[in-house]
C-alpha cells in the first residue's frame, strides 16, 4: 500500500512483543514504550501470527517457547508470509546451537535470557533502523525536523513536541503532501493501548497546529485526512 510505504519511511518504530510471561512482557514494552516506540503485547504464537498479518510492524521481539504455537513456527510463518518484520528472537536456552537453530529459521538477531534491557533496546534499534538518508534533517519550507535528536524548528525557533506530536509531524513530512488518513496516522504512532475510536489524532492535530503557528502548515482535507 501506498500509505503504508510512506508511513515506513517516517522512521518511527512500531513494535511487537511476542512473550507468555506477563510481567516480562509488560516490562519490556514499557521501556521500549519510554524510549519513543508504539508496542503491542501479544502473549501466544497463534495471536502473534494474527497481529503480524494485520499490523505492520518493523521488529518483532519473539520468545521461542510460546504456547498455542511455538515460537519457532511463529518465525518461519513471519519470514515466509508478507511481514517484512525483522525479528529478534528471545530465549532461556543460550547455547550456541540453539542460537543457530533460530537464527536458520530466519530470525535477524538472536538475545539469550537473561538479558539487559540496555542491550534489548540497543538490537531492537539497531533492526528498526532504516537506511540513512543522506541527512537526519526534513525541511519543508521554514519547518526542520532533526530526527536523529526528535527536535523541530519553524523559521528558526525551536518548538517544544511531544513524543506523538514529533511522531504525526514526521509522518505527515514524510508523506511529502499525500493526504494520511486519521486511521493511518493513528496506526503508525500510536499503539493497543489506545481507544481507536478515539479523537486522539485530531485532538494531536490541533496542538500541532497551535504550536506550529502561522500560515497553518496542516491542512485537513474533508473526508480524507491530513496533509502538510
């Protein structure tokens, strides 16, 4: 799909945590959550399956000893069907076999248990990470996003976003004047935890458009969406 080749390129990150036990997945989606990523939480290889059939999602941290479906099944379903997930592949067993196993089935990176989330979010960065371009700089007209650093300027002054805000913004440059429809943005930045039915994008627009200032820089086409 279009829209979802643009949002790709917005460089924000949205992950599935494929883990059985609760605690640990809370804890790891929590952190990741902190340092800027979407996360959703799936707790069997089945519900993994289903979520990565119908999210696009650019890194999968999947534990291989799940129920319902093991997690090695999970990953040979992943790499052979249209998710283009890079997959880091969580397991107790830390022998140099078992890591060679996962890592033939085609997982992108391989972390024994236990771990330190320090490392966790270093690999998860390190596969979420899309070819530089050749600046971390987006200028459209007086407006600069540094996505390296998640900072943004208008005419030379630096204005104070949110980690949503900075998130819809890049999308919306990076769509380079598409129309993003409210379902695609929502997709992209936000994650589970929030109500779809929600006027969270909107209500996030309207901010943006306050602290952007003037002329508007986002404009809303009726029925369709938004565009820079």
């Amino acid at each position: 799909m279009v829209v979802s080749s643009i949002l790709r390129q917005a460089g924000r990150v949205r992950i599935l945590v494929v883990e059985d036990h609760a605690l640990l997945a809370k804890t790891i989606a929590e952190g990741l959550r902190d340092a800027g990523m979407a996360v959703d939480i799936v707790g069997d290889g089945a519900s993994a399956i289903e979520s990565a059939t119908l999210t696009h999602y650019d890194v999968v941290v999947l534990d291989r000893d799940l129920p319902v479906v093991h997690g090695d099944a999970v990953c040979a379903a992943l790499v052979s069907g249209p998710s283009e997930a890079r997959i880091l592949m969580l397991t107790a067993a830390a022998r140099v076999d078992d890591r060679v196993a996962g890592l033939n089935l085609g997982a992108d990176d391989y972390l024994p248990k236990p771990f330190a989330f320090e490392e966790l979010l270093a690999r998860v960065r390190s596969l979420g990470r899309r070819a530089p371009s050749p600046s971390p700089l987006v200028v459209r007209g007086d407006l600069v996003l540094d996505t390296a650093r998640a900072r943004a300027s208008r005419d030379g002054h630096p204005i104070e976003l949110t980690a949503k805000e900075f998130g819809l913004l890049e999308a919306l440059c990076a769509a380079d004047g598409a129309i993003l429809s409210a379902e695609a943005l929502f997709e992209r930045v936000w994650d589970e935890r929030t109500d779809p039915f929600s006027n969270v994008v909107a209500v996030t627009v309207g901010r943006l458009r306050r602290k952007l200032g003037d002329p508007p820089l986002i404009h809303t086409v009726p029925g369709r969406g938004y565009r820079l």
